[in-house]
C-alpha cells in the first residue's frame, strides 16, 4: 500500500469512529502500535476531528462567555498538539529519507509532506460534513445542490492533493526534491515569547 492511501484509509477510519458518539470528551481508541507512523496518523486525525467541534460549539451565540473561555484555552492547546504532531510526523520522513543522495539541481517544495498531509485530513472532515449537508432531510432542494455541488469539489480535491503528496514523497525519496523543515516557532503559547505573558510577571 502507498503511503499517501495508509493516510486516507486512516483518515477515513478516524473520522467515522469519532461520528459513532460525536463526542469532543470521548476518549480515543488509537489501536495502532505506539509510536508507529499509523498510530501518528490516527492521532493527527482525532485532534483535527476533535477540534472541528470544538470550533462549532465555541461559535454558539448562546455559549456562557466563561464556557467559551475554557473552550478557547482547549482549542489553543489543541492547535499545540497539532502543531507538534505535524513537526514529529516531518522528522518520520526526515529519518526515512536520510541517506538519500539528494540532485545537484533538486528544488524545494513550498511545504513540507506533513504540512500537506495536515491539509488532506481537514480535508476529510469537510468531505465527511459536506456529505451531512446533502444527506439532510430538513433543507431545501437549493440547499442540497449548493452542498452536492461542493461536495464533488471536495472529492475532486481530495484525488487531486492526493496524487500531489505522493508525488513530494516520491520526489523526495529520489533526491528530485530537498526536504527542509522549519519548525513553526509559534510565540502566543510561550510565556517567554508571548510580551502579554511575559509582561504580566
């Protein structure tokens, strides 16, 4: 099996367990060895899910204002945890590509296998709800088009960014493609980087 279809048969598995409860609290049941790439793959994925609801809820007009602080502070923390997961996930193809004799000529790509892969697992999520809307039985029949309209866009992309990641991989693991990660550096969650953290000392 390709990789890039380990990540979307993993994907796929991720988002319908999650939709059984609909549960942001519900605990996940990661039934791939620790540690290994699938485990990581299934685990950027719950994060995502999760936190596709998480955004829903917070954008409740009726939400308690102290409810939607905790859920912000969860959401921050949640965008950590992805964040890192991504970087773990580019060091996986780092060590994998490691005695690859790179081309003279070989070029960059403008973001990282695992950054792309970030993108084709939202990308689930908005295929899985998109697919709801259309499936709804209390909308309009405008409704339906609009969404089924979209939602072939969706698939349309998911093929697409697909086909795209695996050829980086490809081009990466012949030396066709440098691979350089930066790491995010991300300053609003560090209290020594953040100045309304820092200043509050």
């Amino acid at each position: 099996m390709k990789f890039i279809q380990l990540c979307n048969q993993i994907f796929d598995e991720s988002v319908t367990t999650y939709h059984k409860t609909d549960n942001v609290d519900e605990p996940i049941k990661n039934l791939y060895p620790f540690k290994s790439i699938e485990y990581y793959l299934y685990l950027k994925n719950w994060i995502d899910t999760v936190q596709w609801h998480l955004e829903d809820i917070i954008r409740n007009p009726e939400i308690n204002p102290i409810d939607a602080l905790a859920l912000k502070r969860r959401i921050d923390a949640s965008n950590q945890d992805r964040t890192d997961l991504v970087e773990l996930i580019d060091s996986y193809f780092l060590d994998q590509n490691k005695d690859v004799k790179v081309n003279d000529n070989a070029t960059l790509n403008t973001e990282s296998p695992s950054w792309a892969i970030d993108r084709l697992s939202i990308l689930h999520l908005k295929i899985y709800h998109m697919k709801q809307e259309v499936d709804r039985n209390d909308t309009t029949a405008d409704h339906k088009l609009q969404c089924s309209n979209k939602l072939d866009v969706l698939l349309e992309q998911k093929i697409d960014l697909s086909e795209a990641i695996s050829q980086l991989i490809d081009d990466i693991s012949s030396g066709k493609k440098k691979m350089k990660v930066y790491k995010q550096m991300k300053m609003y969650n560090d209290p020594a980087l953040n100045p309304v953290l820092y200043g509050s000392k």
